[in-house]
C-alpha cells in the first residue's frame, strides 16, 4: 500500500482486483482499486513481471506501508518483487 503525498489516510480498501494471479504485468500498468476515506483511485504497478500472488483480497483493508502483492517472474522459486530493467 503506496504511502501518498498530500493523503492523510492511514488505510485503504481494496474495491477491486484489475489483474489475477498469472498475469502479466508492465510497469504502469492498473492493479487494483482501492477507496480511502476521501478518494477511489487505481494503482499501477510500480513494476514489470507477473502477479505471483494477492497478498490482500477484496473487501480487505490494508494500512499504507503494507504489501498488495507479490511481482516478479514467472520462473522465480519464492515470490519478490523486482525493479523494471531497462
């Protein structure tokens, strides 16, 4: 969960998944809705790879600092999240 400059909010509801385990992902790309107390708003990957898994379900509420998912390769043993290359 991003930690947003100028929102006050401590924690977000997920609204709604826009991607599913599986896919493939770039950079920018919308991965979820999510609703504080003052605004709904999608969040782009911060990364390219594949969601390997959805840490926060739907309906869940999750305070800012806290992971969403999990990014990385398909090929990857354990599950991380890795920076765009290039």
């Amino acid at each position: 969960m991003p930690k947003s400059g100028g929102v006050t909010s401590t924690k977000a509801i997920v609204s709604r998944w826009l991607k599913k385990e599986g896919d493939k992902i770039k950079q920018g790309d919308p991965l979820v809705e999510l609703e504080t107390e003052k605004i709904s708003y999608e969040l782009e990957s911060p990364y390219e790879g594949v969601l390997l898994k959805i840490l926060a379900k739907e309906t869940a509420e999750v305070p800012v600092g806290d992971p969403l998912c999990q990014i990385g390769q398909s090929n990857d043993p354990a599950p991380k999240s890795r920076p765009r290359k290039g």
